[in-house]
C-alpha cells in the first residue's frame, strides 16, 4: 500500500539541482542558483567575484552548515540572491520536482531551518535546501573574516 503525504502540506516544485554532500544527496532550486563553478584549488577561497560586476560575495562551505563531516569540496553553487557561494562536493544532475512536501517532525531543531521539505527525485526522497541558511551563515562571518574576504584576489576561484 502506497501512502501519500497530506497535499495540504505540499507546495508546488519545480526544476532543482542536485547535488552531492559527504555521502548525502541534496537539492537546491535551481532558480537559487546564478551560476556553478568548479573548485581549482586544495584550498577554499574566502570570498570570489560576482560575475559581471567583480565585487567579492564569500564563500560557505556546505558541510560545515549541515555539521557533516569535512567534505571533499568540488564545486561552487553562486546563489543568486542571496549573494553568497556555497561549496559543495559535486552536481548530480536536475530534476522537475511536482511537489514540496512539509518536513515531517522527526526534523528537529536547526534541521528545520536548513531545508524547505522534501522532494522525490528518481524514487528518492531527498531534503530541498532553503537557500537563506547561507546566506545567514555569510552573515554570521566574524569581522575578521569578512575583511579577509573583502582584501581577496578578484579571480579567486574562477
């Protein structure tokens, strides 16, 4: 027997990326996302440049905000409003999602913050990223921290 969640509790989708983090998969929607970049570095830069204007957005790295363990970082997801770049492992592909479904209560906690709800993409289940938590980690970046990212190299991570 098939059981469906509440449709009252469902939002519509739409097209998401998906991505790859320490073993989990994740996505994102894609109209989130400006632009995704490859890492070419060991090191992950504090900050790159926007396209087009140059100015320094910083950079998050993913696992980090999700308290997963350290994460071969490969890619760059640019968020578009948000004005942040979050470092992730790799891209997996895109998908059309029909619907977003509530998180059910076994998230708990700052889970609840970190993701929209869930998605069934290929006959999984996966959490949709709320893009935000980013740009509130960016946010939360010491002084310290965003002055480093302010003095980095304008071709930093392109």
């Amino acid at each position: 027997m098939s059981v469906r969640p509440n449709p009252s509790h469902a939002v519509p989708g739409g097209p998401v990326v998906m991505f790859r983090l320490a073993g989990y998969q994740f996505l994102i929607a894609s109209a989130e996302v400006e632009e995704i970049r490859d890492l070419h570095s060991a090191s992950l830069p504090a900050a790159i440049a926007a396209r087009g204007s140059g100015r320094q957005i910083p950079v998050i790295a993913a696992d980090q905000v999700f308290g997963l363990p350290p994460a071969k970082l490969e890619q760059l997801l640019v968020l578009k409003v948000h004005r942040v770049a979050v470092a992730i492992g790799r891209i997996e592909g895109m998908a059309e999602l029909r619907e977003i479904v509530a998180l059910p209560p076994a998230f708990h906690g700052q889970e609840r913050s970190w993701y929209r709800g869930l998605g069934m993409v290929r006959q999984q289940i996966m959490p949709v990223v709320n893009a935000g938590v980013f740009a509130e980690r960016a946010g939360a970046l010491s002084p310290e921290a965003a002055a480093t990212a302010e003095r980095a190299q304008p071709n930093a991570g392109t």
